[in-house]
C-alpha cells in the first residue's frame, strides 16, 4: 500500500493522540489516585483523632456538655445512647440526628467508613466506648471534600487529558506537516518529471538533514539518468547509422544482381555481400559487448598478471612492425581475463594502424596501481580530440573507408572495460605519437 505525505500525516497525528492519551491517562489516573487516597488518609487521621479523644473523656467521666470542639465546626461529634438518642455533641452538630445507624458490637469496637447521601459524603469514625450492653457510641464526622466526593476531580483530569492529548496531536500535525512539505514538493515535481523532459529537478530543502540528503540524492540520479537516456539516444541514433551503411550497401548490390543477372559478376557480389555482413556481424558484436560490460552481472574476477597476459596475447598476435615491451612481473591485477584481452587487443590494433614502424607496450606497478601504456610512433592525436576518440563511433579520418577503419567502437569498448574493473583508460602527451594509458587497481 503507498502512503501519501497526507496520510503519513494523518496516520502519524492519530498515533500521538492515542500515545498521549495513554500517557496522560495513566498520568491522570494516577494523580486521582493519590489525591484521593491522601484526601481520605489525612480525613481519616483526623476522624480518628477526635474520635478517640471524646470516647476517652466519656470513658473518664471527664466529658463536658457541650463537646470541646478544636476544629471550628469541621468535625461533627455526637454520643449517642442506645435506641439511636443522641446524649451530646458539639455545637456544629446539635440538633441534628445520628451521624449513623450503624452500630459497633461489643466485638467489633470501632468502625470508620464513608457514608454518603443526597448531599455529602462523610468520613465517620464509630467507637463503642464499652463492652456493656447499654455502652453510648461516639460519632465522629468529617464532611469530603466536594472536588471528591462529587466525582469533579476526575472530570477535570478528564478535561485535562482530552486538552493536553488535543495539544498533541495539533502539534504533531503541525511538525509532521512542516517536516513533509518538502517531500510532497518532491514527490510533486518527480511525478511531473518524464521521459521525455529530464531536465527538471526536485527542490533541495537547505540544511543536512534526511530530508535534504533524499532531495539530493534525487537530483544526482536524475542527473544520471539523464546522462544515460541522452547517451543511449545519441547510441541509438549512431547506430542506426552505422548499421544503415552496410545494409545498404549489402541491399544495392543484391538488387543490381537481381535486376541485371547477365551483367553482374557474381564473384564480386558475393564477396561485396560478405564484406558488408561481416561489418554487420563486427558492429553488432561489439554492441551487445558494450551492452554486457558493467551491468554487474555474474561473470567471475580472477587474480591476472598483467605481464604475463600482455606477453601472451603480444607473442600470439605477430606483428610487421617492431614491438618493443618492458613487462612488470608485479603488476597483479583482479578481472575478467577475456574482457581485459579484448581491451589490450583493442589498444593494440588502434596502434598498429595508426603507427608508422614502432608500437612501445610498458607494464609496470605505481603504488596501488597496475599502469599499461601503448605508444605509437604514428603522427599523434590533436588534444582537442584526445577526449572525443573515446565516444562510440567516433572517427577522426574522414577519408578513411569504412572498412579499413573497424566499426568504430574499439577504444569505447576499451574505456568501458578500463571502468568496469575500478580503472582508468586515458590519452597522455607523448613526444610522438599517440600513448594509450592504462590504470587498474593491484590485485
């Protein structure tokens, strides 16, 4: 399923309420909790105090009429004889009825629990002064406060979770928005981005964050990607004209044999026929090369030494003009052995066609660097073109024939393989001639 930032939004601001109201639920439940456990605990303490005191002075005879009473009128106090006739109280409490008709037994002394009405709810601490069968009961009552005894504590932590879980999701939306603006710009601007137009790019939020690294990120592949597409049009359409050619030729001459039979040479036709398809053949072998070399594929490296595969492939070869080698022992190197003689082979027939007697080859080690170097004796490249040589059916002798010039595509097969294996293929000065240099990394 693809998320949009409006619904990363969404989801993300649901997922802060629900947290905050957990959280804050658990944090409010907590909080009632002990407000209220420490409310009744005080009350209690209290209750009781003034509880035993009075049961104490009933029990000593020392009790005045009417009861002392210490805590300005909070606390209700009675004695209350048996048959629920209430014998004294204190002022707050006179004339009103019995605190409780529960009642201690002899057993079971004293009691303290929360008795609530219509109106209140009290603490009521209940003390049997003796064990006699006539003993009086004295009453204490202390009223709840109201916040608990009305439920309103709970209502306002209540409110407070709803306020403070509401605060945080607003926040969330607002940071969650803030924080993918920049992705739905992006996404914006990728989703109007074509084949056909690759020129456009995604804004680049300023700073170094993730967000800004993506918008980056976005921008570099769009930057190869566009590199690529425009390389493969221009290969496209280079090809295209370089298989036009043969093939053209290759129709022209099957036509004149078919339409004048009697006035054709059939040897020349048949040989014409196969120069062009062997050009057909060179082209589209050296194209599915250049389309297999660096895709990544499965094609195993080995340990090579360089030396030694140059000193083969140059025994192998034979040549008319002299080739003179000076072959490091040391330069070991990782690959593809058939990819790197086929770039060697390539640098070898770039040299022996353009040299006027004398092809140089150099193997040696430079630091982390394996370096192989084709010089010719030729009459050299211009360094405006030094970079252009290496395009795909590039040319620089017009007036070469076709035929005598390969399929153009030698020294861009040779480059592709030079990157493929982590290397560098270059065109460096050379006091005559052109020298083709290789760098790979040592094995």
């Amino acid at each position: 399923m693809r998320l949009r930032p409006r619904s990363i939004r969404a989801r993300d601001t649901l997922v802060a309420a629900v947290l905050a109201l957990l959280v804050f639920g658990g944090v409010a439940v907590a909080i009632d909790l002990g407000i209220r456990s420490g409310t009744e605990a005080r009350i209690l303490q209290e209750t009781q105090l003034a509880a035993r005191r009075v049961s104490a002075s009933v029990r000593d005879g020392t009790l005045t009429s009417p009861i002392p009473d210490d805590s300005g009128g909070r606390i209700l106090i009675q004695v209350v004889g048996p048959g629920g006739r209430v014998l004294d109280s204190t002022p707050a409490a006179a004339g009103l009825p019995p605190l409780s008709t529960r009642w201690p037994t002899v057993q079971e002394r004293v009691h303290d629990w929360v008795e609530c009405d219509d109106d209140r709810c009290m603490m009521i601490e209940a003390i049997r002064v003796t064990t006699a069968p006539d003993s009086v009961v004295v009453y204490a009552g202390t009223p709840m406060p109201g916040f608990i005894a009305s439920g309103l504590l709970e209502v306002l932590l209540g409110l407070g979770v709803l306020l403070l879980s509401a605060l945080s999701a607003w926040v969330t939306w607002r940071i969650v928005g803030r924080t993918l603006r920049p992705v739905e710009a992006i996404r914006a601007q990728l989703a109007e981005i074509s084949g056909s137009d690759l020129s456009r790019r995604v804004p680049e939020p300023a700073g170094d964050g993730e967000i800004a690294e993506l918008a980056r990120t976005a921008n570099q592949t769009l930057d190869r990607l566009e590199r690529a597409v425009e390389r493969q049009r221009q290969f496209a359409s280079d090809a295209s004209h370089e298989l036009r050619t043969p093939i053209a030729g290759l129709r022209a001459n099957l036509e004149d044999a078919a339409m004048h039979p009697d006035d054709t040479d059939l040897d020349d036709a048949v040989r014409s026929a196969l120069r062009d398809t062997d050009r057909l053949e060179s082209i589209v072998t050296d194209l599915l090369l250049l389309a297999r070399i660096g895709t990544g594929g499965t094609t195993a490296h080995e340990e090579i030494d360089l030396a030694a595969l140059v000193g083969t492939e140059v025994r192998q070869r034979g040549s008319s003009l002299l080739v003179c080698t000076r072959l490091d022992p040391d330069a070991q190197v990782r690959g593809v052995r058939m990819q790197l003689v086929r770039l060697l082979g390539n640098l070898l027939d770039n040299a022996e066609r353009y040299a006027d007697k004398r092809v140089e080859i150099e193997v040696r080690s430079e630091a982390s660097e394996a370096v192989l170097m084709v010089t010719d004796d030729g009459a050299g490249i211009d360094p405006g073109d030094r970079e252009r040589i290496f395009e795909r059916f590039t040319r620089l002798d017009s007036a070469r024939s076709r035929g005598a010039g390969g399929t153009g595509l030698g020294l861009a097969i040779a480059r592709e393989i030079a990157q493929a294996h982590g290397g560098v293929l270059d065109l460096e000065a050379s006091p005559r001639g052109a020298r083709f240099v290789l760098r790979l990394p040592l094995g």
